[in-house]
C-alpha cells in the first residue's frame, strides 16, 4: 500500500494585509521527495506523525510537496496557484496510491477571503479520484468550510493549545484512512459550524480545557473515530471563519450529528467563558515584577508571529525599559537593526530604532543606545511544541538595552521555547522577567522554567479582545462581535435542510 504524503500549510490573517502585504511565495519553506522525509521524520509534526504511522502499519510513504509559511497576511493568489501546480505535479508523478494524506490548517485564505485549504484538496482529488481515502489534519484554529468533508472523508484536528498533540492527531487521521483503504472502516465526516469565533485560548486551563475534554470524551465512545472542536481563526475576516465541531464516524452520520449537535449546543450555551480579561503591557510588567518568585514570562499576545502579526511591536518593550525590571526579550524582527549590529561587531555600541514598522500594528520604535552582546546564525530546533523540527530566526543579534537584552531577529518567527534566548547566551531563569513573541504556544516551552505565564495585550489588530479590532466583512455578525448572533441547535434543523447546506 502507498501513502502520498503533502501539504501546504499557513494560517491567513485578512486583517494584516493593508500593514504587511500579502504573503508571498519566498515566504513558504518547500520540501518535496527524499528532502521532505529527512525534513519531518522523528518529528512531532503531521508530517512526522504521518510517517511515524506509515512505518507502523506497513504503508510505504510517497513524499510529495510540503510548503509551510510562517502564520501571516492572506495569501497572494499567483503564490498559492503556483504551490499548488507543483503539488499536482509532484503527485501526478507519483502515480497511483492508495490513501493520500495532507498536513494542511484550515485557516488558509487568499487576500480574496477564499480557502486555500479547498483549493489544495479539490486538486488533489482532480489528481488520485474520487475512491481514494483522502484525510487531512487541521490546526485547533481552522476554520472549517462546508464543502471540506466531501473532499476528504476523513478530517483531524488538534486537540490542545499549545499544539503539543500534532504527531499524535496525524497518527489518528493515518490509520483511519489506511483501515478505509483496506476495506475496514467507512470514515463519515459531518461539520457543525456555529456564530461565534473564539479567543485564543489555551486548552489547560478555563473553558477551552472544557470543550477539548468533551472532544476526547465523544472520540473514546465506540463509533466516534475522531472529534475535534475548531476554536476557529478570529482574525480572518472570511465566510468560513467560525468555530465549528467535526466529527468522523464509521458509515453512519446521525451518529456524527449527534455528537456534533450535544458539543455544539454545550459551545453556545457557555460562550461567555470563553471571554478574556485582558492584560496591558504595563499592567503586565507590574504584576511580574510584584510576583514573590522569578523568572515571570510573559506572552507579547497582540504582536505574536503565529496569529500573523510583524513581531516588531514596541509596547511590551517599552513598558519594560521603564520599569527598570531585569529582563530579556525575544524576538523582535527587524532586519536593518541586525545589519546595524552585525557591523558593528560583539561589544560595538549603536544607536537602534528598534521595531515600530508597520504603524498601528506596531507601535512607534524605542530609539536607545545598544550594545552588541551576540551575534548568530538564529538556527533552533524546537524542543517541547514540533519537538525535534528545526526552527530558523534567520540572522539574529543580542542587543543590551539598559537591564533589558534583546534578541533581534531577521527572519520573523513566534518563539515557543527558550532555544532562541540560550543560543545567545541568555539564561532565563537569571532574568525578574522573561518576555517572548507569542500568545499561547509558548506555555509548553517555558512551564518548567516560568514561576508564573502572563499574556500581554497591547493595542493592535490581533489583539486577544477579538471584539474590539476593526472588521467589516463576515464575522462582523459572529458572537462576540455581534453580541445578539442567533444559533440555531442542529436538533431544530431539518435533515433535508442538512444536507443542503453540505
């Protein structure tokens, strides 16, 4: 049995067009063939765990395309047909096989607001045909579109936030699809997708705790194959962005819709829970520095890579220079300031501009006198979230800036453990306070080292208050932006009316 493995992965931000551009193809890391397999294997990624669940099963694995780009604005439509050319390409060179397998998110958009992640699938499926098993894993923040079940029967998304479980989901998505191709299981995936977006959320704690514990608790019932709930990507203004429940059944759908519909109804009824108090930069800061224990670490929420945002916010930064807390931060993207400090050499002294590019979305820049501490290559390989899987910040500098070293960066990148900070000789357990570029995936790195996790929210327009940042287009009517959004129970809807809307 072969396994075409690909994919192509990015979580599209409409909202961050109009401040960065649209993401472009030098944007995207491509991996095809032998190079994609050395690339993931051993990893926990879905491309490690897809691989991972090939060997277990005695599936041989037919590496294809992979393109990942870091999380960021909408898509540039000439980037993604041209991605999606080779994909075709690379698989119609395969030949045949017998279960595809895509890494894709979910939350995928060109600049138009249409899914990238059809895109990929109806193509492939133009390739391999309508009876080959087609499953596909999703990031807990996709947004789910309608037509995706009749494109893949089988689809898997992440349970937690830090997204520590991908190898794992992968491995779950693999063997459905295999049991399918070998005449086993008839995989059925129904969609239920609600008025409402969620914040991010870390699932160990709070309400998303709560709704990941009723995914799990329906997929260990007999004839559940798989359940995720889609928090949805709040910061993609796009018809299909909302948060949703998908389940995968063996051959019978009113058995997916009552699982759909139980989690769904539990969803709306607690939405409020999902709201969160936010933190400013200051107050932040204040409340670390208050905390009897050190190091506190504290998220830069509204400037976080990961949910599309440049990393070159100044407002955490500042509230820290003038806290006169000792600190350390990373990593704030800014390519000419690398340069400038480059040049200038280990212990050259410069005046920085640092950050504030890109206006509202980044805050004015922290003009200051710096002293080159380090200067590196930025290469990392992640050692808690996509374990094993090498991560590039591109050429990277430490800057002293009063008690505060500061990582820069020339690659923009979240920062999910404390590699980055150790590669430029950067304790952080000898800081009052450790701040980093990320919103949530950074509590698995740093909870073995963090007397206490905090997120900032400064202004911007990914700020963890979803309600407050401007939106003019579909999700404008979602909950919480919309405060009077009507959900209607799927119990309430018709089975004819159902099946129209798939």
């Amino acid at each position: 049995m072969r396994a075409l493995i690909a994919g192509i992965v990015h979580e599209s931000s409409t909202l961050m067009v109009e401040y960065v551009g649209p993401t472009r193809l030098a944007d995207f890391d491509v991996h095809t063939g032998a190079a994609l397999t050395a690339q993931f294997a051993g990893t926990n990624t879905c491309v490690g765990g897809y691989l991972a669940a090939c060997a277990r099963l005695g599936v041989e694995p037919v590496p294809a395309l992979h393109a990942r780009a870091e999380p960021g604005a909408a898509l540039d439509p000439a980037a993604c047909a041209e991605l999606v050319d080779r994909l075709v390409a690379r698989a119609t060179a395969a030949g045949p096989v017998d279960v595809v397998l895509l890494d894709l998110h979910g939350a995928g958009a060109l600049v138009s607001g249409e899914s990238v992640d059809l895109a990929v699938l109806r193509a492939v499926r133009a390739v391999v045909g309508p009876d080959v098993p087609v499953a596909a894993t999703l990031d807990l923040h996709g947004n789910i579109p309608a037509e995706l079940p009749d494109l893949a029967e089988t689809v898997v998304g992440f349970l937690e936030y830090p997204h520590t479980d991908m190898g794992e989901r992968a491995e779950r998505a693999a063997e459905i699809a295999v049991s399918q191709a070998r005449g086993r299981t008839r995989p059925v995936t129904r969609v239920l997708s609600l008025p409402m977006l969620v914040p991010p959320s870390d699932t160990g704690s709070g309400q998303a705790r709560l709704a990941r514990d009723l995914a799990r608790a329906a997929q260990d019932s007999a004839d559940v194959l798989a359940c995720t709930v889609f928090h949805g990507f709040p910061y993609a203004d796009t018809p299909q962005a909302a948060t949703s429940v998908v389940t995968v059944v063996d051959g019978d759908p009113a058995a997916a819709d009552a699982v759909n519909r139980r989690i769904g109804d539990w969803l709306w009824d607690n939405r409020d829970g999902f709201r969160i108090a936010t933190l400013t930069p200051a107050e932040a800061v204040a409340l670390a520095r208050a905390n009897e224990a050190h190091p506190v670490v504290i998220g830069d929420g509204t400037d976080n890579p990961g949910c599309g945002a440049p990393a070159d916010s100044t407002h955490l930064l500042r509230a820290l220079l003038d806290s006169g807390a000792s600190a350390c931060y990373a990593a704030l993207h800014d390519p000419d300031t690398v340069a400038a400090a480059v040049a200038a050499r280990v212990g050259g002294r410069l005046t920085v501009a640092l950050g504030g590019r890109h206006g509202w979305a980044s805050g004015p820049p922290v003009t200051a006198t710096a002293t080159v501490r380090a200067i590196t290559d930025g290469h990392v390989v992640h050692q808690a979230m996509r374990r094993g899987k090498a991560l590039e910040f591109g050429r990277s500098v430490r800057l002293a800036v009063g008690k505060v070293d500061v990582v820069v960066s020339s690659k923009r990148s979240q920062v999910f453990d404390p590699e980055i900070l150790l590669l430029h000789g950067i304790q952080p357990d000898r800081y009052e306070i450790v701040a980093v570029k990320s919103v949530n995936h950074f509590r698995a790195g740093f909870a073995g080292i963090a007397a206490r996790l905090l997120v900032a929210d400064a202004p911007g327009p990914l700020s963890r208050d979803i309600a407050s940042v401007p939106r003019g287009g579909p999700t404008a009517a979602r909950w919480p932006m919309d405060a009077a959004a009507v959900y209607r129970p799927l119990s309430e809807i018709s089975v004819s009316e159902k099946e129209r809307t798939r």
